[in-house]
DNA sequence: GAGTTTGAAACT
DNA sequence: CAGTTTCAAACTC
C-alpha cells in the first residue's frame, strides 16, 4: 500500500491513480500560476510576512527549481520544492555524511559516537551544529559535530569532490572568522551580508556550491588564510566562530562551560570578548545553550538554551534561535517537506534554519508562521506556531509582539530550547533524544533526492518513540517505501493505539494536538495537518499518518487538499496590512497588538463567536466582514455592523430614553449579557457630530492595562476593516489578552472612527460617569482616568485637544487633518441613506436630521447594525420603533462617511495600498466570492449602500420613521417636522 | 468520560 | 455553488 493507497482509505471512492494524477497536476498548476501568485496581494502578504527574506537570486543559483515558477503561495512548505530543496545545495545527504564523517576524523580521528547520542546535539547538521555543540559539555565542540552530527552510515570512501568540500568547509569558517572584525558593521547593517555570515560559520557553506554562493561569500572566503593554520589542526574550527562567541557573549567565561576549546575556539571566544558588538551580531546567529544550570538543555545535548537573555522569557513555546548554521544546515541540505520550519526559529538538532533570508527561496509559506489557528494557539501569550520536524511538533514562538510573529525576526520571539517553553518539558532524556534523532531524521528527508534519498533513507526513519519505541540505531533499516507497512505495523502492534484522547487540544508546550479517528490525520480536519505539522506525539489520534514517516503520504494528502483549494494551508490568521502611522506608533509603545484576522472568516450561526467553535475567536481576532457569522458577539472585534451594538451604552440610551421619552431596549438583553468578556466600553460620545460622522466606525474602547499596570486606553489602530490582533491567550491568561485593544478596524474609509472610538470612549466615560457602566457592569476594568478623566464636557469637546493628550492621539489629530475636524458641520449629514438589506431599509431611509448640533444620535449608530445579523435587525428594529421623530431622534445617516474615506474603496478593497509592502492579503478567490456573496448580505450591500449615499444626498430627504410614515422637513431642510407628509 | 453541540471540511 | 455529510473540536453534563 503506497501513499496513494493510503490516501484513498479515506476516500475510497477515488481510484488509485487519482491522487497521484491530481496531485501531479495540482503541482503543474500551483507553478505555472506561482507567477500570478506572487504578484498577489496574498504572496505579496506572505512575503512581507516572511520572517525569512528574500535571498538574492544570485544565491538561489540557476539551478534551482521553482526559482521561474515558485510553488503556490501558501503551499505548505513541505510541497514546496523550494523549501524542499534549494539547488545550490549540490551534496546529497549522503554525501554530507561523508562529509561529517571525514570532518569527524580529521578531528577525532575516530567515530566512536553514540548511535544514541549522534542524533542528540549535533543532529542539526553536521555542518551547523558545530557551534552549537560548544556549548553542550558533553562534547568539544570541534567533536561534537562529528559525534553527534554524523550518522554513521556506512560510507564510502570520500570521493575527491568531497574532499574538496571538505576542505572547502573547513576554509570558510576561517575566513569567517578573519572576516568577524571586518565586517561587523556590515553585519548588522546588512542582512544578507549577516546571512552568509551565519552560513559560513556553520560550515554549511563548505557544501555549498561555490559558484552559487554570493559575492559576499567568496570575499570571506579570500580572507580565509588566517586562519587556516588553524584549521589544519584538524578542528572545525569554523564552528566556533559563531557559537564560541555565543558563548562568551553568554558565559563570558569558557570556563563555565567546561570545554575543550581548540586554539581556534578560544581565539574565537577572545575574540568574541572584545567584540561585543560583533558578538552580539554573531550571537544572535548562533545555537547556543543555557546556562547549564538548572536546565536540562545542559545536560542535554539535543537541547538549546535560551539564547541571549531571551530564552527565559514567558513564551508558551520557546524558540531557538537557530539561525547560523543551522541556517545553512537548511539551505544547503533541506530538501523535504520538513522546511515547515522556515522563517522560524527551529529547534535544536534541526537542521532546518529559521534564519532570515538564509533561504534561498524568496518566500517561504509561512506555514508555521504562527497564523494557522492550531499554530496560534488559541492566542497564547506568546503565539506559537509548530514546526514539523522529524517526528515531532515543535512549537515556535513566534514572538510576544504580534509583530514579530507576523514580520519580525526569529529571535525577536522568545526562547528555550528545542522551542519548548518549559525544558523542563524536555526533562526524559529519552524525549530528546528521540527528538534528535528526529532530527536526523528530517536530516535525512531534507537531503531526500533522487540520489540520495536511498541513501538518506536508510539513515534513519525512525517513528516517534511514542509509537514504536525504536531503539535510535533501528531507524535506519526503514525507508519511505514501508510507509504503508510501517503504518499497518504500527496499527498492528500498538494496537489503536488507545492513547487517551488529548485532554487538551494544546499539549504542554501550548501546542495544538490532535484526536483524530478517522482521517488520519490527512485531512484539514486536523489541526496539526492543517498547520502544516505533523502530529505531536502527545496526539492521541489515531492511524496517524501524519508523521514524518509518511511524509510522501502526507505530501500527497497536502497536493490533494492544495488541489481543492490552493491555500488551503495557507495561514488562517492574517495580519491586517498596517499602514497607519498611528498603528507603527503605537505598535512601538507595545500599547496595541498587530491586527489580524481570519483569513476566510467564520461562519457560526449559534456560538455568538464567543466560543472556540468560531475560528476568529478561537484565534483571538475579530470578526471581519468576510465572516458570515451572526449575531456575531466575538469579544475580540465585531464585524462590520454589529459591533455598533457596542457603541450602545447605558449612558446613550438613558439619553434616548429620556429625549424619546421610552424606553430603549438593550438589544435582545444580550448587551447586558455580555459578561466579563465584554471588553469594550460601549462610549457613546457626545462628541457627536464626529460620531456622527464616523458612523458605523464608531468602536468600542478597550482598556486594559499597560506593562506597569497602570490601564491604559488605546486608542484604535490605524487600520482597514481588521481587527485588532494579540496573541494574547485569552485561556491562559485573559488579563493580558486585555491589554491590548482588539479592536476591530472598518475599512479605511473609517479610519477617522479610530478617533471618534477612543474619543467617544474618552468623553462617555468621563460625561456622565456612566461611561464606565458597561465595564463595571461586565465585571471588567474601569477606564482608567488617564483615558477618560480629561475635561470633556459633553457638550463642547475639542477634539483635538483630546486627541492630543498623547502621542496616540496626535496621531488621531493628525487623522483629523486629513479628514477634518469632528465638526458637526463638516459631517454629512441629513440625507437618506441608502437601504441596506431587509429590516434594515425601514432604518436606512429614516431621515438624518442635523438638529442641532447639541443632539446627534449617538447612540443611533446601532442602526448601521449588520443587515445579515438577525440580532441585529431585531434589535434595530425595536429600538427603531421607539424612535420618535418628535423628539428629534432620528436614524443616523446612513453614509455620513467623510468623503475622503469615502474615496477609500470597497471594503474589500478597504486596503490602502500606499506601500507595496503593505498589500493587504487577499483572501483566495473563493473567498473573495464569499465576501462579495455570501456576506453578502452585510458587507455588499453595506458598500453598495456607502457608495450610493454620496450621490444620494438629497438637500432634503424625506423625513421617514421606522414606521415608513413621512414627515416634512423643515424649510431648511434640517429638522423633520412633526406632521406627517 | 460519554454524549452533545458546533462549525469547518469534505463531499455530492 | 448550494446543500448535505462527515469530522473533530468544543462544550456540557
């Protein structure tokens, strides 16, 4: 039973042939629209995304395949020939044995290393990991890789070209090293000149084709000499020029480390000593281990320590800062579908590289970049992501600051080895030391050519221990073409497995697991399948065929899924295109998260979107309008249309209530119900011409704390139509998931609601005291003085006074420089809407009256509620009939945007575009048709009805109660008059 | 822990 | 493309 086999279990009713012919084509397909797929926005997203940059195609080299026709955007990196195997990676994994075993001789001079051990440390690479293994005391660093690194396959004897290779790995590393002082200014300047810095001193490059490495390579590699002599001691020294200086960046004193420095090692530490600078370039670059105590990363040579004052940091998931050699690990090597990891911090004994522009493909999928749900994690404080690595998931953090996650560099995020949070996570040996040999295991896939693949093959194919308990060495008689086998094996001898159901969808690294029965862990269905990685052993599914072992099957499952829909793997969580300088600004005061958002949207009927059921909540986001949820209630951003019902506060509808002289309904009562997960302070304003004016942008405010623990008001970010993104966990730690506002951002044309948000918020609450009746009522915080104690009066409010009593909302000023002041006068105002959608159009034509300035419906805004929402439409409904024209209540207008956000755009089109780098990720054509269709209801008919408002602004609209009964209008065309038409 | 609910994914 | 089924997570008891 082949992969395909597999695969049609579970959809018998395709032929045999099928996937693969599909597959085939879905491949052909995938590249020849790469093209196109690059210049989407979606592309354009993803790379932006990328942790990882763009490598000049100087580096990529001719050879390399899919350089013309890159694969589908979002295609898992594991079916990204790209990610899969850069060309200029010219060895096989056989032949990089050999050159490990040669190295190893040449320094050991023996291969007297631990089957068991081989795969700990060094099975990163036996290139790269050399200056990790510095840091591990079990081993020399100069030894180490040899020991570890180095599968003790038989070889044959080194052919002269690996010689060549040989001596060529050698030689780079010291050209590093005489190049460190050099170019350490360019170091940090440059990227890409850092980049092949890291290469060369993991003696990755040494594999490397000559010809395809940068100029830049070849000007250290001239300068090699120096150190050379060294290096005829036969130590990988090269190793120890990032690692060593890790270490002494670190340590500070060798000592500690108790290694056995070579000459070159200690040179190298000195070095590192009076370099700070460049140390800390090359730290940053290097695997490095904690502080042996108390970690058992020290004790473990599979494990990485934190690096850099970063490893102990809170992260649910600790990441490696594996960027130097592994790095190169990866691009010379990394052939396979376990290239998940790129753009990402990688795991100790990987061999794959998260380096930033280490890899030679200009934008890897971003498949763990943290945005798939499951590698979001349920919006953990710090978000992780999971790498598939040889057997076993590893959760990546991707960085406390959303930022990070979504652009920044790998070692922006937190720490800890092997990217668990907790090492201690790690404690059985025996773990780890599956991990590495995992490692190698995916050492061995990354080198899966044609050629080598045999070869590669028999290295190790190791299943998780949690299934077979394979003694490390048995791996090796095991190849791809058992899969199926190895599978029935496996169901056969451990039996379903019964492996308790996951308890928690999030093993202890905050990592999503698994329970599947029926799919194999093959389908989306899957979380650890959907998210690009393969399932973690603490998944209790069952006949898992995602696992490393099954990597052609789970390729073959991928293309399948790819067929269907092409970005089926791509993130589900999309950061919103931030271009607002306001965002950056506040973004940069760590006040506000990056926004993101589903990247389809959710569709829940009955969960309200406040529960995990609803993918957006799950994922700590907001819904947007490309959800078609209703009565959408997610605490982390309503979508267009409902959040209005936030805007509707006690202290508003008292208001209403006593100018209407009703009662005005709470919508349902589920205002009121809201709870404590109402994070929003509904605020009104009575800056009402500016609310009037943002309308249905009108948001709530969340407050939250700031890092001192003094709350914090924060304004809304700067952005279009996207919620407010934290990767906060509102489980594990609810409070910090309210530090930061998820607001919810219109579409750009509502840019100015930002403002009239937090002003409203400003103003309700210091008004009338009321404003923080929502939160008290919730049980949530009380705004913060800082936010609202300023001197509004409810009547008379300088808005840019307000909006200048911090930096935040200078920026907001600065909004109303484009746009205007909140001028009542400024607004439109007094013309009839356009109708919207069903019970809405009563309310839509309801005639805006400007009245008086004094009076502008604040609380009205509930009206722009989402024509798709049931909720909304009742509750609108009945807070319509209450309405009393009499009392000079009256329907919002229905396109009171100002018109330069009116000149914005489509919602859809709600992206301002002034960068290239700021293309907003277009969701996948079906989804765009999902927009435009099946919200529909919501977000079409909501633009129509913008765009046609404009024209349709008659100086006098019919006066219309929510009855349809018509009133006159005053002569001048402001008021409605009391007498019916 | 079993059963139910929910919504995404898969399928028709 | 809509409707239905399947699936697994989330949730409830």
């Amino acid at each position: 039973m082949d992969s395909s086999a597999v695969l049609n279990n579970k959809t018998p009713s395709k032929s045999t042939v099928a996937p693969t012919t599909t597959t085939s084509t879905t491949t052909a397909i995938s590249i020849s629209d790469s093209a196109k797929s690059q210049e989407s926005p979606v592309y354009s997203y993803i790379s932006n995304l990328s942790p990882l940059k763009p490598v000049k195609a100087a580096e990529i080299g001719s050879g390399y395949l899919g350089l013309n026709s890159p694969p589908p955007v979002f295609k898992s990196p594991d079916t990204n020939p790209q990610l899969k195997r850069p060309l200029y990676t010219q060895l096989s994994t056989a032949e990089f044995y050999h050159q490990d075993n040669k190295i190893k001789k040449l320094v050991s001079g023996s291969d007297n290393s631990n089957p068991l051990e081989e795969g700990l440390v060094c099975a990163v690479g036996p290139d790269s990991l050399n200056d990790c293994d510095s840091k591990n005391e079990r081993c020399s660093p100069s030894i180490c890789t040899d020991e570890y690194l180095v599968e003790p396959v038989a070889t044959e004897s080194p052919s002269t070209a690996d010689l060549a290779s040989l001596q060529q790995a050698k030689d780079v590393p010291q050209a590093l090293q005489s190049n460190m002082e050099n170019s350490a200014k360019n170091l940090v300047e440059h990227k890409d000149m850092e980049n092949h810095l890291d290469i060369k001193p993991c003696a990755a490059s040494t594999l490397l084709d000559q010809a395809e490495e940068s100029s830049s390579y070849e000007k250290l590699t001239a300068q090699e000499k120096p150190i050379e002599e060294v290096d005829k001691d036969g130590v990988c020294d090269w190793s120890h020029h990032g690692c060593t200086n890790a270490i002494s960046e670190e340590h500070k004193d060798s000592s500690d480390l108790n290694l056995p420095l070579n000459p070159v090692t200690k040179e190298s530490k000195f070095e590192a000593n009076q370099e700070s600078q460049h140390q800390r370039v090359m730290l940053r670059r290097c695997l490095q281990y904690e502080d042996d105590g108390g970690n058992p990363s020290a004790n473990n040579p599979g494990i990485l320590a934190p690096i850099d004052g970063i490893a102990n940091s809170n992260s649910c998931c600790g990441t490696l800062n594996l960027e130097s050699s592994n790095s190169s690990r990866l691009e010379s090597n990394a052939t396979s579908g376990n290239m998940d990891v790129v753009g990402l911090p990688l795991p100790m004994g990987s061999n794959l590289s998260a380096q930033r522009g280490m890899l030679p493909f200009p934008a890897s999928r971003p498949s763990s970049i943290g945005l798939h749900l499951n590698s979001i994690v349920s919006s953990a404080p710090v978000c992780c992501a999971r790498m598939r690595l040889a057997g076993r998931d590893y959760p990546i953090v991707q960085g406390r600051n959303p930022g990070s996650l979504l652009s920044s560099h790998p070692l922006e995020g937190t720490k800890s080895s092997f990217g668990f949070a907790d090492p201690a996570e790690f404690s059985n040996i025996n773990d780890m030391r599956l991990n590495s040999q995992f490692s190698l295991r995916a050492r061995s896939d990354a080198a899966e050519t044609p050629q080598s693949f045999k070869a590669s093959s028999e290295l190790l194919l190791l299943t998780p221990t949690s299934y077979h308990a394979i003694p490390s060495g048995m791996g090796k008689l095991q190849s791809h073409v058992d899969h199926t086998d190895k599978f029935e094996n496996f169901n056969q001898q451990s039996p379903p497995r019964k492996k308790k159901r996951a308890v928690s969808t999030s093993d202890g690294d905050g990592c999503k697991t698994c329970n599947c029965k029926k799919t194999k862990c093959l389908k989306l269905y899957c979380d650890c399948f959907a998210s690009g990685n393969y399932c973690a052993e603490s998944c209790a599914c069952q006949g898992c065929f995602n696992r490393p072992d099954y990597e052609d099957t789970v390729q073959e499952a991928r293309h399948q899924i790819e067929t269907r829909n092409p970005l089926a793997f791509a993130p589900k969580i999309i950061p919103c295109a931030n271009e607002s300088p306001v965002h950056n600004v506040v973004e940069e005061k760590g006040l506000t998260p990056s926004s993101a958002r589903h990247k389809r949207g959710c569709n829940c009927k009955k969960s309200m979107c406040l529960k995990k059921y609803c993918e957006c909540f799950q994922a700590g986001v907001g819904c947007s309008d490309g959800c078609r949820c209703e009565r959408c209630k997610n605490t982390y951003g309503l979508k267009e249309g409902q959040k209005s019902f936030f805007n509707y506060d006690q202290k508003n509808r008292r208001e209403l209530e006593s100018k209407v002289g009703k009662q005005i309904p709470e919508y349902g009562g589920w205002l009121k119900d809201y709870g404590s997960s109402m994070e929003r302070v509904s605020q009104s304003a009575n800056f009402k011409g500016w609310e009037t004016a943002s309308n249905e942008k009108l948001e709530a405010v969340t407050v939250g704390k700031d890092i001192q623990g003094k709350k914090i008001c924060h304004p809304h970010i700067l952005m279009p139509a996207t919620p407010s993104f934290q990767f906060s966990d509102h489980a594990k730690d609810a409070f910090k998931s309210r530090l930061y506002s998820r607001r919810y951002f219109p579409s750009p044309e509502s840019d100015v609601t930002i403002l009239s948000s937090h002003m409203k918020s400003q103003i309700s609450a210091d008004s009338d005291g009321n404003g923080t009746n929502m939160l008290q009522k919730t049980g949530t915080e009380v705004l913060h003085p800082v936010c609202y104690n300023e001197e509004f009066d409810s009547g008379s409010i300088d808005s840019r006074t307000q909006l200048s009593l911090s930096p935040i909302y200078d920026k907001h000023a600065d909004a109303f420089d484009h746009f205007g002041p909140p001028n009542v006068q400024s607004m439109p105002s007094g013309f009839t809407a356009s109708p919207i959608t069903g019970d809405s159009k009563s309310i839509s034509q309801a005639v805006i009256s400007p009245g008086t300035d004094d009076f502008r419906p604040r609380g009205l805004l509930l009206w722009r509620g989402s024509p798709i929402t049931p909720l909304t439409d009742v509750g609108v409904t009945k807070f319509h009939e209450r309405l009393d024209p009499k009392n000079d209540v009256y329907v919002m207008p229905k396109d009171d945007t100002p018109k330069m956000l009116k000149q914005a755009g489509t919602p859809l089109k709600a992206v301002k575009v002034s960068s290239p780098k700021r293309k907003r990720v277009s969701p996948p054509d079906n989804h765009f048709r999902e927009f435009e269709s099946s919200s529909s209801s919501g977000l079409k008919s909501g633009r129509k009805y913008i765009l046609q408002g404009i024209p349709s602004l008659p100086p006098l609209t019919p006066c219309i109660d929510p009855k349809g009964d018509r009133y006159k209008r005053d002569s001048q065309g402001g008021s409605c008059s009391e007498k019916p038409e």
